[in-house]
C-alpha cells in the first residue's frame, strides 16, 4: 500500500540523480542516500511515513528501509537536538574515562543517555567502537570526531558550539 507522505520532487530528483550510480535492479543502494536526505529535510529524525515513502519510491518492502533506518546509528528515529554526541563505550574508551566524560556531560546538559536538552541544542548517546581506540576516549558530533577526550577538552567543545 502506498503511503500518505510522499517524496517531494527536490527529494525524488536528488535519489534518481544517485541512482546512476547503480544498476538499474539495485534500487537498494539508494537507501541509504535517500534516507540521509529525507532525515534532514525532517529536522534531523526519520518517521515511518517518511521510511515508508522513500521505501514506495525505490520500490521496495517498507520492511527493508525500517531494517537500514534501525540499523545504523546516523539515522535517528525520535527527534534528536542539533548536534547529537555520541559517545563511544567499548573497551578502550571505557579503560581511558570514557565513563566520566558520559557523567559530566549529563551533569553539564541536564539530561540522561539517550536524552535531548529542553532547548533542543543537544542529545547524548553511547555508541559502539568508532574505530579510533588507539585515541581513546572519542566521541562524534555530526561528522566530526573528536579525540583523546578530557573533561576540559569536552567543555571546550561544548561552548565552541552554544
Ligand atoms: S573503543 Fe572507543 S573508539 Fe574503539
């Protein structure tokens, strides 16, 4: 069944434009893409009728889109603040601190993991290995990475982007 929201042109011009890149039977790899754009143009998250119109559009099982949205962590499925710092909590993070710079950055935006500030600036999240161990402890924000993390360091990266 079609879904109610539908690809604005912009949007279905953009994923057409990036299916040239494949071959024409794997409308699949659009996903991705698709998804990354639809995301921004929603103000940072995903809805289902969002994933089920790009899923219409590329012609494949809403199903499948739902399995890359939940997947992987760039896609969002709840509103999330501006800047999402996703803080990475596996082995050589959690060994350099990774745990105090979590504890601080929830005493410092007044919220929880998984949670967004009240003004919407900020959401906080632990996040498996970013592939920098040797840099521990990391976190991302958007596309940026930032390592060798110290309290200091993290309010210093806060206040650049208040
Ligand atoms: S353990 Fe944190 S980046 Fe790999």
């Amino acid at each position: 069944m079609m879904s109610e929201q539908k690809l604005p042109a912009d949007i279905r011009e953009h994923i057409d434009h990036w299916l040239l890149r494949y071959p024409p039977e794997q409308k699949r790899s659009g996903v991705f893409e698709a998804l990354r754009v639809v995301q921004e143009r929603n103000g940072g998250s995903l809805t289902t009728e969002w994933m089920d119109a790009v899923a219409d559009y590329l012609g494949i099982p809403h199903i499948a889109v739902y399995e890359v949205a939940t997947f992987y962590s760039m896609y969002f499925l709840h509103p999330v603040g501006r800047r999402v710092i996703d803080v990475c909590n596996n082995v050589s993070c959690a060994l350099n601190g990774a745990d105090e710079i979590v504890g601080h950055l929830k005493k410092r935006l007044n919220i929880d993991v998984n949670e967004t500030t009240t003004d919407g600036k900020f959401t906080l999240r632990e996040v498996e290995c970013l592939g920098a161990c040797t840099a521990a402890p990391v976190c991302q924000i958007g596309k940026k990475y930032y390592e060798h993390l110290t309290i200091e360091k993290m309010d210093e990266i806060l206040n650049h982007g208040e």
